[in-house]
C-alpha cells in the first residue's frame, strides 16, 4: 500500500479517492467495493473492518488488504458499525511500524465548515454522531456545530501531535489551491483530476457515511 488517508468525513476524502484513482491506484473509500476489490472475498466489506480485523489478529492492520494502494476514507458510522481507525493511536503506530514506508495524508478543512457541512450531510450530524459514543466525542454531544467543530479540532491536532517531525505524513487543507501539488509531491505521482466530489448541494447528502 502507498497511503492511508487519517482524515475524518467531509473533509474532503471522496475527492482525494478520485483523484488517486485516476492517478491509476487501486482505492478503497469507506467500503471495499465490489468489482474494484482485489479480493472478491471482501467486497462489500467495510475498510475499518478490515483494519482492525487485521490489526487484532495479526498486529498488522493492513493483513487483509492486498492489493489495494490507498485508502481514502477509513472509517464508518451506522446502526451496526461504529469504528473510527483514524482515531486509534494503537492502530496507527501499528501501521506505522509494520510498513515503515506507508505514506500517510490528513485531509483537513476548517472545522466550523466541515462541522456545518456534517449536519447537512444525511444525518450524520443530527443524528449519527450525537447518538453514538466517538472517540473524542462521547454519546449525548456533538449534535451543535461548536461541539462537532471542537472535535474536528482536536483530531486535528491530534494528527499533527503524533506525527511531528515524520516527513511520512502530509496534512492538507482541501481549500488550498496547492494541495493537489503537495499530495502529488508527497507520494511522488502526478495527479491528473482534482476537483469537487461528493459535494453537498444544499440537500441532504444520501450516502451512508458522508
């Protein structure tokens, strides 16, 4: 694998899952999709559940995802799943020490946006994250922009935190007009899409995770 993407929903993940795919990557965004999965065996599946699935069983998170270059959005929030990798220090040290040249990016955005946008993203916001227990989040808070964007906040800092002074890692605002020149830099391929997917449109979005 190339690069694991540390970013949370709505910063800009589908974005940066297209535009790797046209760089000629095999992505996973939020779900190992059939038809696009090395292994037919997990298509269907959730990235998170594989990740941790190797993480327990082996130590080594990324066990049963071969064949795939990149993960663009890694965790997942619904009735029956609630797993936040990007979030788990365990998990990310693992990855780290057991594929010392795994690249890592954070898409980031500002938080008060990227809150704004989670509560018109489906029902993420008002519903999803204040209902179930979030690392850094716990049940009963983040149905407020303030509280959503504090946490958005500290993950980023969070990030930041753990990987001072790794050239491994690259944390980006999706805002920034260099940040497909920075990615590209980063991971050494050129990138021949950038542009806006998965965008919310003043609805509400549609898709399970956001």
């Amino acid at each position: 694998m190339i690069v694991v993407n540390l970013g949370l929903p709505k910063s800009g993940t589908t974005t940066l899952g297209l535009a790797l795919e046209r760089a000629g990557l095999t992505v996973a965004d939020h779900r190992l999709r059939r038809g696009k999965c090395p292994n037919p065996a997990l298509a269907g599946s959730y990235v998170a559940r594989q990740l941790y699935d190797g993480y327990f069983r082996s130590g080594d998170p990324l066990q049963r995802l071969g064949g795939i270059d990149a993960l663009a959005e890694i965790s997942v929030l619904n009735t029956r799943l609630n797993l936040w990798p990007q979030t788990d220090f365990g998990l990310i040290e693992a990855l780290r020490q057991h594929h010392p040249e795994l690249k890592f990016v954070a898409s980031m955005r500002d938080p008060q946006a990227m809150a704004q946008s989670m509560l018109r993203w489906s029902d993420l916001g008002a519903n999803r994250l204040p209902r179930h227990a979030i690392p850094g989040l716990p049940a009963g808070y983040g149905e407020t922009r303030l509280e959503r964007a504090q946490w958005i906040a500290a993950h980023q800092a969070f990030l930041r935190r753990i990987f001072a002074g790794d050239p491994r890692f690259l944390a980006y605002d999706i805002a920034d007009p260099q940040a497909p020149a920075l990615i590209s830099a980063h991971l050494g391929i050129a990138l021949p899409w950038w542009g806006k997917a998965n965008e919310n449109t003043g609805g509400r979005g549609k898709r399970a995770h956001g």
